[in-house]
C-alpha cells in the first residue's frame, strides 16, 4: 500500500493534536474557564479569583499543558493580600519577606496590593513539563483585617518548533524526521510552516525575562508597588523586557515615583559604583534598577545602575543596541527609616 506524503503527514498532525483539536472544537480547550480551588484544567484561557465563599487557608490551581506546543505561561493578577512581613525585634527577618498571605507562581513569592501585573513562567511541555501549580496561602484573620482578593488570568501560549523556548525534539518532529529523511522533506518545510500553526507570537516573552511588555507605551511598577504605599520584598531579581521592532531606536522611561534601596554616607549621585559597587562587599547595600546603556536626560549623566531616589525627577533613556530590557534587583538587606516603596514608569519604545 503507499501512501502519500500529504496523507501522512495528516495522520501525524492528527495523532498529535488529537486531544486539543477535539477540546478547540468542542470542549474547554479554547473557552475561559474559571477554575476552583483544587481543580485543574488544560484550557489555553484561565480565571483564578478568589472563592464566594469559605476561603481555604491553601488554595492550589494546576495547570496541565494543552499541547505538546505550550512554551510559557503568563499571569496576570490583581491582588489584594497581606503586605510582606518588615523585620524587627519580635522576627529572626533580615528583609521584607511574603509570610502571611502568599501568592506563589514559579519561584516567587508575592504579597500585598498589586494591580494590572503580570508573571512570566517556563511551561516547556516538549522538554517534559506537564503541569504547573499556582499556590494561594491564606493566613487567619482576626477582627478588623481585610479579607483576601485576588483575580488571575493565565494564558497557555504555544510557541513553533524550533523556537528556543521549546525543547528541540518532541513527538511531532521525530516522527517526521523518521519518515522524511533530510533533504528529502524540503517540500514539507515549504508547504506546511510551523509559524502557520500558532497565534501567540505578540506576546512571548524572550527567554529570561519575568514580565514583558509588547505593546509600544504603557506602565511597570516593582511588586507591592500600591501607588507608592507599599514595599517590594527583598532576595529577588528579575528581568522587564520590551517588545523591539526593526525600527526601534531607544527606551524611555518617565518615572512617576522611585525609591529603591538605602546608602548611609553615599558619596556623590546614586548610580553605578553607589548602588552596585565593583568590589563585592559583606553587608552593603544593593538594590538597584539596571538600565543599559542609559543617560538621564536632564543632568545628561551617563549611567547603568540607579538606586535612592536618583530617578524621581529624572527622565531616562536607554540606548542598549540588543535586547530591550532592564533588571531590578533587591537584596538581603532592610533598614525601617529608608524608604523602599520602589517604582513606577511610564515607557516608551520608539
């Protein structure tokens, strides 16, 4: 019997994708699915929000991955939880650290007011991942403490073969490799693109980066941000990255508030050598916003890393050839008379 290459290559699009096809067309696949606490669910689209009724202390949601073309998970959330726990005399604490309320997505731990944030996670469901949990930790309330919201939406974005955020191998491509043997399959490269397949390309976030940013203009803030009320938790790092384009020339930032980190006896402005020093030194601060390749605009200061409140009134332009993006960093450190509310921007990429 020979079959033809179209009739294969059906059979193996088919055996594939079976199960999500069926769920696109008529089950969950697809829809927005509001998912209970304890429940799981392999929908592309997700609302996690706090139950009507009975809170439980732990409230786990697992995500199952809808096809073998899941790369990253994005979570937006709105939160409103009990802020990070501040050191003093009665905690062991060195820095303000998430230990009541708990919203836990990937390796961080969150807490506090947030508002129109969002995470980036790895779902790599061709290198063997196939579920991930997002853990709600609720502490008990006593008289005049505001009960625990919370509303998240997750998204399932797939990504094309090859892509780096996938595995090399799954299923799909060994089974083609096998019956089409390079050269011979050059008319299967050219007649079915695997670009063609997936819709989720705007917003995947380039490896490395916890938040990302497509659009051309919008607003970031640090974690806990609450209009310049609140103050980011300590022991974290992470990458904001910005969509670019072929045309981009540079990132603005506009600063609306921004305190980050405290320098006792600090000599000159808070960049670069005052926020992140050459030489690593026990017990120094370090929390910092990096800025590659970046000038402020009115001092005309050249700089990469800020801290204190350097950028509260100053405009910041970065001018970095590669991959737009910049890294905060919060360190092990806590002083209560030092503001660290952290920040909030206003963005441009032009």
């Amino acid at each position: 019997m020979n079959l033809s290459p179209n009739f294969i290559i059906t059979t193996i699009l088919v055996n594939r994708n079976v199960t999500e096809n069926i769920n696109s067309m008529f089950g969950e696949a697809n829809l927005n699915i509001r998912l209970a606490c304890g429940r799981s669910s392999a929908s592309k689209y997700l609302t996690l929000s706090t139950p009507t009724s009975n809170i439980p202390s732990v409230c786990r949601y697992t995500i199952r991955a809808k096809s073998l073309s899941v790369c990253q998970l994005r979570v937006d959330f709105d939160i409103n939880l009990l802020p990070p726990t501040l050191p003093s005399s009665s905690n062991n604490l060195q820095y303000p650290q998430c230990m009541s309320d708990i919203l836990q997505i990937g390796q961080f731990r969150l807490c506090g007011t947030d508002t129109r944030q969002h995470i980036y996670i790895p779902f790599n469901r061709t290198a063997g991942d196939t579920t991930k949990d997002i853990t709600i930790t609720i502490a008990a309330r006593g008289a005049g403490i505001a009960q625990p919201n919370w509303n998240l939406q997750v998204t399932q974005l797939e990504c094309s073969l090859g892509s780096p955020l996938r595995s090399l191998v799954d299923g799909f491509s060994t089974a083609v490799n096998n019956i089409f043997p390079i050269p011979s399959r050059t008319w299967f490269n050219n007649e079915i693109s695997p670009r063609t397949f997936y819709k989720d390309g705007f917003r995947i976030a380039p490896n490395g980066c916890t938040q990302y940013y497509p659009e051309a203009t919008g607003t970031i803030s640090s974690f806990n941000y609450n209009n310049g009320n609140g103050v980011y938790p300590g022991n974290m790092r992470y990458a904001i990255c910005f969509r670019r384009n072929v045309n981009t020339q540079n990132l603005r930032l506009t600063p609306r508030s921004f305190n980050i980190g405290f320098l006792p006896n600090a000599q000159g402005i808070n960049v670069d050598n005052n926020c992140y020093p050459q030489i690593q030194t026990p017990g120094r601060y370090e929390d910092f916003l990096m800025i590659p390749l970046s000038t402020l605009t009115t001092s005309n200061v050249r700089a990469t890393y800020y801290c204190g409140d350097i950028l509260n009134n100053e405009q910041v332009t970065s001018f970095n050839p590669g991959p737009l993006s910049i890294v905060f960093n919060a360190d092990e450190l806590y002083d209560i008379n030092a503001p660290e509310t952290g920040f909030s921007f206003d963005y441009v990429v032009s």
